[in-house]
C-alpha cells in the first residue's frame, strides 16, 4: 500500500501473480506467502552460491574408496548423508560392528556471515510440499556441490561409530573428508534386494554394502527396544499429483525396515555429534523435547478411560508407559485414537543452547547434525565440530556463539511455520 490514489483509496502494487487460486498448484504458493516463508533467493545470495567451486582434497581425509552409499525417496532432489558398515574385526567386540554415516559438508560453502549464511537462518529450514519444496540454498548447492550424488567427489563430515553386538555405542569418532558414493540407492530397492529381489543395480551391492548395513541395524534394533523410544503408529501418506498438480492419489507411505535403518544410524550419528561436543566442552544448539505436562497427560489419560485403556498414575512418566498404552490400542477401534492423542499430549520439540534431553527419543542428548542441507541447526553443529577439531577457519564464530540462542528460537520458529503452512 502506497500514498492514497484518488477517492482517497489506498494504492496498491502487484508484486507477484500466484495464477487462478482454484487451481492446485497455485495451493501451496498460497501457503508460502501467507505464512511469510521466503521463496526467493536475493540476486546477491545467487551470485554467491553460483561462484562456489568443489572441494578438494586439501585438509580432508580420502574417503573416496570407501563404499559409502546413498538411501533415500525415490523422488529426492538432494543427499546430505551416506552410510557404510562392516563387521568390527576387533577381537575384544565379537558380533560387533563398525558404522560409518557421512554427512554433506555445507559448512564449507556456507561460511559464518556470508549473503548465503544470512538467508539460510532467515529461512531455518527447507520446507516441502506436495507439488514443489522452498529449499533453504539454492540449488548450485542443494542439488550439486553439496550434494553427495553417485560417482563424484564431495567434502563431507563423516563419523566412524563402534557398537557391540547388543547395539552399544563404544566409541565414536569424527573426521573431515573427501567421499564418493558408490551408489543413490532407493529404500524400495534396497528392502527388495534384502528380500530376494535384486536388480541388476543392486545385485553388485548385495554382499558388500547392503547385508553389513541391515546387520548393523539388527544390533542397534536391540538397543532400541531396551531404550524404548515413543512408538506412535502414524503412517505418513504419500500425495501423488499429476501434471496439472490435481491429486491422483493419497496412499500411507510403507515403512520399510531400509527407512528404519537409516533412521536408526541417523539417531547414532546425532547422538555422537551432541556428546563429541559436549565433550570437548563446546557450545552447540541441542534438539530439546521435554516430557509432556500435566494437564496434557490428564487429558490423554480421559481419552484412554473413555476407551476402556489406562495409563498409569503417580510415577515419573517414562516413554515406556505410554508405549504400554499404545500397544493396548494396537489393532482396536481405539488404536488411531490413541496414537493422535498420544501425539497431541507431546511437547513440540525445539532447538536450545541448553540440553534439557529428548523425552520422545528416550535420549540424554540430542543434537542435529544428519541434514545441514535442509536444516540450519546442523550447520551450526557442523561448525561448532569443525572448530572443536581445527579442521579449519570456517567453523563457529564469536558472533555465531553469541547469537545461539536467538538463532534456536529464530529457527524453531521457521520450522513452526513451515509445519503449519
């Protein structure tokens, strides 16, 4: 709105035309602008990011020859993390395993005070919608050179974790490195491969890379059941659009035990990221989830009355107790009842300087470090880690650490919004 026009009606400016609001894929351009989330990268952040080179192999690790492999969605543009293991051949761990996860080094392209670091926190994260995604860079970075597409170098991030036979974490240890991955696997064909149906893709990768990673998740599955994490039974669905972006169809998205593997190691490496840091006596933004509150749990204990269920009183809630609750309502009438009100009863996590732990994950310590592609909050990780180890001049800076925590309310604002538009 500009000075008064005549009649003295307010002037206005067409900024942008978002096309016919009854057509679908006009929807979520709606929802970018009402919310106020910024889809448009200023001239000056372009120019930065299209100026970037590739990394080389100065100061880093040469993880080129390690069989690291991608997992993801079928239809993923980006891949912040490869992983690899392999039986630990260390005669004190029998049955044990060595599991590497190596994450995309953003922090590399991305530097502490840059137009592209300045965007990035403005945005928090990236946000996805059915028909298109608002990435947090642009795609010179988002979808190349940070990127860990099959065959080609790229500086990472990596961290070599040691587990027992029982799915213990023994030691941990982080380097800065160069990879390559041998392969952008999908979950389906990975799963397939698992169970007998190899491709020709995947025949060459059965033996050596996907047998080690599902023994590996065997081992951390047992350590899961005994840390008992919150087993909300909550099927994601699936929105296929067509070309015209109408819907086709809504399907539940499976959950394959290749989704829960790399899932599992994800958990690994950002429990070994919030620990390393914690260690060397760092400062770093943890993922906070705090045990629900009482009103809330009273609310969820009327709901499962109301349901012929109960959820015990009096003791310090664990996830434990509420998984008993769950696996009461499994295969009732009551069962998607309680796994909403179960989710509804839930703090909403966040990001902090502070740990105060992760009730849902059943976990002491907590950060984010697994997607500094679509987070900011890993990227603050990866820099907090690059200058606890001096791998370089690019790490955390003073001004960095003195914005921590307005930068974990800014950013678990951008994630509020996104999830609600």
């Amino acid at each position: 709105a500009g000075p008064r026009g005549r009649m003295g009606l307010p002037n206005a400016r067409i900024v942008d035309r978002l096309g016919d609001p009854s057509q679908p894929r006009a929807v979520s351009l709606i929802a970018i602008h009402q919310h106020g989330i910024p889809d448009r990268f200023p001239d000056e952040v372009i120019a930065e990011a299209d100026s970037m080179k590739p990394a080389g192999l100065t100061g880093r690790a040469d993880l080129r020859d390690m069989p690291l492999v991608t997992i993801d969605p079928s239809d993923a543009r980006d891949h912040d993390d490869a992983c690899y293991a392999e039986a630990d051949t260390d005669p004190k761990n029998k049955g044990g395993h060595i599991i590497w996860v190596a994450i995309a080094d953003v922090a590399h392209y991305v530097r502490a005070g840059s137009a592209l670091d300045r965007e990035a926190r403005k945005r928090g994260n990236s946000s996805y919608f059915p028909d298109r995604v608002v990435p947090m860079l642009p795609d010179r970075l988002s979808g190349d050179l940070c990127s860990l597409h099959e065959g080609v170098p790229r500086p990472c991030l990596a961290v070599r974790m040691q587990v027992d036979a029982e799915g213990n974490k023994l030691s941990h240890r982080f380097v800065r490195g160069l990879m390559r991955s041998q392969a952008s696997l999908h979950y389906a064909e990975v799963q397939d491969a698992m169970d007998g149906q190899v491709s020709p893709r995947t025949e060459h990768f059965l033996e050596p890379v996907i047998k080690p990673l599902y023994a590996a998740y065997a081992a951390l599955k047992k350590a899961r059941a005994r840390r008992e994490p919150l087993d909300l039974d909550l099927p994601e669905r699936k929105i296929v659009l067509s070309d015209s972006g109408k819907v086709t169809s809504v399907a539940f998205r499976d959950r394959l035990d290749a989704h829960k593997l790399i899932e599992e190691f994800m958990v690994l490496a950002n429990v070994a990221a919030a620990e390393e840091l914690f260690a060397k006596n760092r400062p770093l933004l943890y993922r906070v989830h705090e045990e629900p509150s009482d009103e809330k749990l009273d609310a969820l204990r009327e709901v499962a009355l109301g349901s012929g269920l109960n959820l015990a009183k009096g003791q310090v809630l664990h996830t434990s107790h509420l998984n008993r609750l769950l696996s009461q309502a499994a295969g009732t009438e009551h069962s998607e009842l309680i796994n909403i009100s179960t989710l509804r009863s839930m703090t909403q996590a966040y990001y902090h300087p502070q740990n105060y732990g992760h009730f849902g994950l059943a976990l002491r310590s907590y950060a984010h470090f697994t997607s500094p592609i679509r987070r900011y909050a890993d990227l603050i990780v990866h820099r907090a880690l690059i200058s606890a180890h001096g791998w370089g001049d690019d790490g955390l800076t003073p001004q960095d650490i003195e914005m921590l925590e307005e930068t974990a309310k800014q950013i678990s604002d951008t994630e509020r919004r996104s999830m609600i538009a």
